[in-house]
C-alpha cells in the first residue's frame, strides 16, 4: 500500500479551478518530483496537504486512514510535515537555532512551563543528531545562511515524526554546493524511509534526486515520469507545447564598449578586475552566492558603492551616488527578490499591472503631475502583448499574476523605456520554464542596448547570455565561453 | 508580509460578479455592502436623529456640525499623508496647540496684524515638519519616536515665552511689562464668519484641503509616489525616487496642515489657552484609520480621514442633542474607532487564501 494516495482532488478559488480532480500516490522511501508551471496546481494541492486550505472534493489517505488536515498542526500530528520556501519565518532574529528548533515545542501544550539552558541544548542536540545535521546552537538565527535555515526547518520537521516531508522549492536560494549538501541529506532520509514531495522549477535538481517526477497543468496530473527521467517530455508536459531551443544566436561584440569598469574592487581587500561590456551583448555573470553579484550590479546602478576603480558608460565617467542619478546616465536594473525590491504590497495604490510599470517612468510620462491620459495604461497592454503577460489587463492586481508573469512585468518596467545598460538580478528566481522562455527571448531580441545578469544557476547564465562571466571572492575570475568553462570557474 | 501566492489564483478584486452565480453575486453585493459601510452607517445616524430631534436637520446645526469637525478633519488629511509614506505624525496636535500660542504670541506680544500672522505660524508647523522630516530621514529616529518625541518637546517650549500663562490681551509678559496688542478682527474671521452667512470660513478650509489633499494623493504622480514610498520603500528607491524627499514632504504638509488648524482654534477662541488642542490628536488619528474603512480601502486615505472626522462629529452632535452626558463622548469615539477597524481588518478580508 501506498504510504499516500490522493482521489480525484479539486479545489476552486471563485470561478478559478486550482484543482480539478487530481490523483496521484507517494510510496514511503522515495522521493517524487512535482513539476507543473505557475498556476498549474502545485501550490494549491501543497496546501491542502499541510492543512492550509481544506479541499472542496475528492479524498487523501495517509497510511490508510482518511486524512483532512484542518491546521498546519493537525498535519504534523498525522505525520505531514511541509517546508516552505521562505525560509526567514522559520525563526526569528534574537532567537538561537536550538530555540528555533524547539519553537513547536515550546508551543505544545503539557510541555513544561520552566525552561533552562541547558535542557534546550540538550534537546536540540538530539534534534540535530537524530537528522544527522551539524549546526551551531548558538548562533542566532538571523546569522544563519539561507542554506542552513532550510536544515533548522527540516531538522525540526523530523523531530515532529514525519513520515512525509514536502519541500517547496528548497533550492531557489542555495548555492550550488548548498544544494548538493542538501541533496545528499534527502537522499540519507529517503534511504531511512522517508517519502519525500519536491517541487521545483529547476530541472537540474530534480535529475539529481527524483525518483519519479509527476507534471502537473491545469490542476490534474498530467504526467508521470519514472527514472530515468526524460526532463523533454517532462517540461513540454508541463508547457503544453513544444520545448524550442532557447539556445542562444552568439553574438560577437565589436566596436567600443558601452560600459566598463577599470581596476574595480568591490571591497577594500578584494582582487581587482576589468569588465567591458558592448552594446547588444548579453552577458551573464554567475558565482555562489555571496560571491558579489548583487554587490556588483548595485554599484553599476547606485544603489551601492565601488571601493576602488572606475567605471565609464559611453567613455564617460559613471559615478551615480542614487539609483536616480543611474537611470538618468541610461542604466536600469531589476533587482533580486522582486517582492523586495520592485512590487507593492496587494490593495495599496500601484500595485496594478500599470503602476507597476510606469514607477521609474512618472516624472516622463506625466510631466505635468496629475495622472490623467492613460499613457501607463497604454504602456501597459504593449507589454502585456509583448512579452505575452498572462493577466486580465493593465489594471490587473500585480498579486493575481503568477510569478512568472510578475516577472515579465518587472522586465517591462525597464524595457519601457530606452536604456543604455539593463541589469538583470536573478530574473529567473521562482519563474516556470514556460515564462523564463519567453523572458530570454524578450532580453534576447533587444540589439540597442547591453544586458548584465546576474544569476546563481550556470544553467540559466548559458541559456540566455552571449558570454558568461564568473565572479568569486567578490572579483571577477575569468571569462568563460562555454558551459564546462563555468562549471570548473564555479568548482575551482 | 503581504500574502502573495503564486498560484492560488486570489478571485477577482473589485467585486467583479460572474453571472448567474449566485454566490458570486452575494459576494459582490457583501463586498459592496462593506466598502459602502460607513457611508450607510452615516445616513441612518443622519435619518435617526433627525427622527428623533427634527432640529437636528436643520442648515445651521449641519453646520456647526461640519464647523466642529474642521479642525479635526485638517489635521486627519495630514496624518493620511505621513501615514501614506508609511510613517506616522504623533505631534500634530502639539503643533496645532502651539500654533495657538504662536498665533496669540505673534499678535498681543508683536502686534502683528492677521496677514503677518497666519504665514508666520504656517511656517512654524512647516519648520516643524522638517525638524520632525530631518530626524526620521537623516538621523533615522523611526517615526513614532521622533514624532512623540517632538510632541513633547511642543507641548513643553509652548508654555516658556509667557511662564505658563494663556495669552490674551493686557497679558503680563516675564519681564514685568504689560503686553500692548490685540487679536486682528481679521484673523477672528478665519473662526468666526461665514461665506454667505450659511458656510463657516472654518468649513470652506475644511474643503479646500480636503480636495487639494485629495488630488494630490490620488491623482498625480507625487501621490503615488508617496503611497509607493510607504508601500516598499526600497523598490520606490531603486525606481529611482527620492524617498528622503517624499518624506520630508508629507512631514511638511502635515506640520502645516496641523499649524492651519491651531490657527482656525485661535481664531475661534480669541486667546490662546494653555489647554487647547488636548483632544486633537487622539480625534485626528482616530479620524484618518476610521477612514481605513472608507470605500473597503483598507489603507490611508484623505477622504476617507474626512469622512470619518464628520461620521465622528455627526454622532457626538445628535448624541449631545439626544441629552447624553458628556463623558461619554470619548468612549463614543473608542468604539467607533474599534468598529471601524473591525470592520477594516477582520470582515474586509477575503477568506478565500
């Protein structure tokens, strides 16, 4: 008997069918991949397993009984155990990670009201023994690497018995050295016995460790995969249409370069390097995280500062103090996290399709202040055409997209209008397959201006960019040219 | 954190029905019935009192009514405004007592006429502003801090020109001296006449600021900056906009907004009194997150301030006329204020994820 089997599942949120009847099993000891675009499903069926969201028809069986978890709780109890994605709200600054491990317990009832020290550490250690997992007590939690904030998160599911483990996207912050750490630590749990439900959107990860891979469109599962797996059928599963190869025309670069930089440090004690960038390149800069990407890209836009050397757009110095003084030379930049650094939160004024486009373009296209002439909206349906937005229209709230297509929105936003320089930071980040196509081919069809990205994942850095960069210890350290080129700058 | 989730497709905002499905329908009309709340609430106030106390209805209690409110409805627009850059301005009423002063200061002490006066003490809340701009932005004294602290500071430099003492004419200053001016009957205008004899001066500012205000806010591209400044600063800054400057804007407008109503206090009163202005700014807080209720907005908003500054004003006026003592005034206005968030926070949500 399967450890888990889910009957003709559906869910519906108003006229919208997140699920619409899907059935699928998960034996103990295996760990099975669910793929599936944005909007395919996989959040929703996720959620009715952890007790987030009740079904509206169909049933689950956990170890032959009925299961209909009411609360995240009740879930635990019963032996399902979820990890979300954000790992920061698994603990919380001033808390160390042997109270962070033992915060569910703290929150149990019949526990003891007195708690000492020394009996947190000795229980947290038993946490971390029983998971196998090496971390310090008592570091604080807001020290704590993205990495080893999803281990606390796991460890402590652990503790709490569980005999099915969901991981959502567990990779979309690590490393690639993270990953594999925690990949070998799944494969030691799915070896224990352990049943393990992966989501991702990243296709390398899921050939790492997938037993059996489940494609999710339309709320049904529309595939199943067993190892080894064919990731082609698998993503054009997932699509609905056929994979084109999203392998890049190389340009070559010639002339005098849009942007440079001379002699630049990023810190006081890191190694300097040059970098010339030409217009209607793409180049891709990829390193671990915390190699200096972001560090980078923020110093070309203003939102942070060189230590040493130069750097010159068009042959003339470019030294912006603000973001402001950036896009007035003709740089624009799509920061990481596109939550923190570009939209606005549900229901506040901008937060539509349109407003969120026309932020950066205000004082242009409303030179007289007051809003009236609907040139963002007319913006707005260019890019919704364009870069194929799935949405309802310009006023749609930018929450309702999916991330995919809250990425596009965000490309738009820098596309609408002309730049000399556009840098990307990790535009792929929670992006399905389908949506990171289109968003190539969208970067990839400007020749009037030059494109930096920064990206943690070698994979997306050779899809999109015309020439790939590495950056470690917060210095570039070679100019690659091809895929194994990068791997071995990455692993070196 | 906001709740924004990949693929639970939220349902359609804006009370967008699909037809012939009635729940769908009884969604929008349960959508409709909230966002229109206060606004239903506010008739059967008006139809109920008048009911119970036909002079309730009449042009000139209406008015006073309005007239009540002005101050309070001034100083709310101005607190949606900090509120709107995701701060918050605790010293408006500080500001709007010490205007009091200053305006009184600046006339019996200065002899100043009314048209020397009011610029002055405008620029004394805007100066104010700036002080209360310069700590949260440069200095990045979080704003409830900085603002209470200014509160404080106000309510305390208020009572040192005249040791303590209220101002009105014949006031004797520290020095021993006889203090030789007077209020301008100009100045006593902005509190005491009417346009046309029906619409106090006090209302006609009301209203100005109120559609000024509201403009600004809502439809032009400053508005939406400073709501995009409180809603994620970094992205508002990494679009290029200056959010010190935004900041110190709103703190300006309400500061001055706030120095405005101690003028028209000053104006009704005819003396500045040590105790005014006690009250206002419990009421204009209260008045701007009543207005969260406001058309379902859930946010600051400078009509929504207004409207609940007069559904505060319109309840405490028919309960006075319906007798009720008044202590109760303020346990009137906390549950309104408790009702109304209610209303914002708990019913106003989408259950739906």
């Amino acid at each position: 008997m399967p450890l888990l089997q889910i009957d003709a599942l559906s869910r519906s949120f108003g006229p919208t069918r997140a699920l619409s009847g899907a059935t699928l099993t998960i034996d103990a000891g295996e760990i099975v991949a669910l793929m599936g675009a944005n909007g395919a499903g996989k959040s929703t069926l996720v959620k009715i397993l952890s007790g987030v969201l009740p079904a509206d028809n169909g049933t689950i069986t956990l170890k032959q009984r009925p299961y209909a978890p009411r609360t995240p709780a009740e879930a635990a109890a019963a032996g399902v155990v979820t990890v979300h994605q954000s790992t920061d709200l698994v603990g919380a600054p001033g808390l160390s990670v042997a109270d962070t491990l033992l915060l569910t317990r703290f929150a149990e009832r019949g526990q003891p009201f007195f708690v000492s020290r020394s009996g947190i550490r000795r229980q947290a250690r038993a946490i971390l023994d029983a998971a196998g997992f090496d971390l310090p007590l008592d570091r604080d939690f807001a020290d704590l690497s993205a990495a080893d904030r999803q281990l606390v998160a796991i460890a402590r599911a652990l503790a709490n018995k569980a005999e099915l483990l969901i991981l959502d996207e567990p990779t979309a912050s690590l490393s690639i050295e993270e990953s594999r750490r925690l990949f070998d630590i799944l494969r030691r749990l799915r070896d224990g016995g352990l049943a393990i439900l992966y989501i991702s959107h990243r296709t390398a990860d899921l050939e790492a460790i997938a037993d059996r891979a489940l494609v999710m469109r339309g709320g049904v599962i529309a595939g199943a995969f067993r190892r080894p797996i064919d990731f082609s059928a698998a993503i054009e599963t997932m699509i609905g249409r056929k994979l084109q190869s999203a392998r890049p025309d190389i340009r070559i670069a010639e002339g005098a370069p849009v942007f440079e930089m001379r002699g630049a440090q990023l810190l006081p004690d890191s190694t300097p390097f040059d970098l010339a960038i030409h217009t209607g390149e793409v180049v891709a800069i990829t390193g671990v995280l915390g190699a200096g990407k972001s560090r980078l890209l923020s110093a070309i836009f203003g939102a942070g500062r060189l230590a040493a050397g130069e750097m010159l757009l068009n042959g003339h110095a470019h030294r912006p103090e603000t973001p402001a003084q950036a896009i007035a030379a003709g740089v624009a930049m799509a920061a990481e996290d596109r939550h923190r650094s570009s939209l606005m939160p549900a229901n506040w004024p901008g937060s539509s399709l349109a407003a969120t486009i026309s932020l950066p373009h205000l004082a242009k296209w409303y030179p007289h202040g007051l809003l009236f002439g609907g040139r963002e909206q007319h913006e707005a349906e260019k890019a919704i055409a364009r870069l194929r937005i799935k949405a309802s229209g310009p006023q749609a709230p930018i929450a309702s997209l999916s991330g995919g297509n809250q990425q596009k929105v965000v490309l738009a936003r820098w596309e609408a209008e002309p730049s000399k320089l556009l840098l990307l930071d990790e535009p792929f980040q929670g992006v399905d397959v389908g949506a990171r196509h289109d968003i190539i081919q969208a970067i990839r069809s400007r020749t009037d201006r030059a494109t930096l990205i920064a990206t943690s994942d070698p994979e997306e850095a050779y899809e999109v960019a015309d020439r790939i960069l590495v950056i470690d210890h917060h210095s570039l350290v070679q100019a690659a040219h091809g895929p194994s080129a990068v791997s071995q700058g990455i692993h070196a | 954190m906001t709740s924004i989730n990949d693929e639970s497709l939220s349902p359609p905002a804006r009370g967008d029905t699909t037809k012939g499905e009635t729940i769908h329908w009884l969604a929008g009309f349960s959508a409709a019935l909230r966002s229109g709340a206060v606004f239903i609430l506010l008739a059967a106030l008006l139809l109920g009192f008048t009911a119970a106390e036909p002079a309730f209805a009449n042009i000139g209690n209406l008015m006073s009514i309005l007239q009540a409110v002005a101050v309070v409805a001034i100083l709310g627009a101005g607190v949606t405004v900090t509120l709107a850059v995701g701060g918050f301005d605790l010293s408006i009423g500080a500001v709007a007592a010490s205007s009091v002063m200053a305006a009184s200061y600046a006339m019996i002490v200065w002899g100043l006429d009314a048209f020397a006066a009011v610029p002055l003490v405008l620029a004394f809340g805007a100066l104010v502003g700036l002080v209360n701009a310069l700590l949260i932005v440069r200095l990045k004294v979080p704003d409830l801090l900085a603002t209470l602290s200014m509160m404080f500071l106000l309510s305390g430099l208020q009572l040192i020109p005249t040791a303590g003492r209220s101002i009105s004419a014949g006031l004797i200053l520290p020095d021993g001296t006889t203090a030789t001016g007077a209020y301008d009957p100009a100045f006593l205008l902005i509190g005491r006449a009417s346009l046309f004899g029906v619409v106090p001066v006090s209302v006609v500012l009301m209203t100005i600021v109120a559609v000024v205000l509201f403009v600004l806010t809502e439809r032009t591209r400053i508005g939406r900056l400073l709501f995009a400044t409180g809603g994620n600063e970094v992205a508002t800054r990494l679009a290029g906009a200056s959010t010190a400057r935004l900041k110190v804007l709103a703190y300006v407008i309400s500061g001055t907004l706030a120095s405005l109503g101690g003028i028209v206090i000053a104006a009704r009163v005819g003396r500045g009194d040590v105790s005014s202005g006690g009250s206002l700014l419990m009421d204009a807080v209260a008045a701007a997150l009543i207005g969260f209720a406001v058309l379902g907005k859930r946010r600051p908003n400078v009509l929504g301030a207004i409207v609940g500054a007069v559904f505060v004003g319109v309840l405490l006026n028919g309960l006075t006329m319906l007798n009720a003592p008044y202590y109760t005034q303020d346990f009137v206005k906390g549950a309104v204020l408790v009702g109304a968030l209610a209303l914002t926070y708990g019913l106003g949500r989408n259950n739906s994820c």
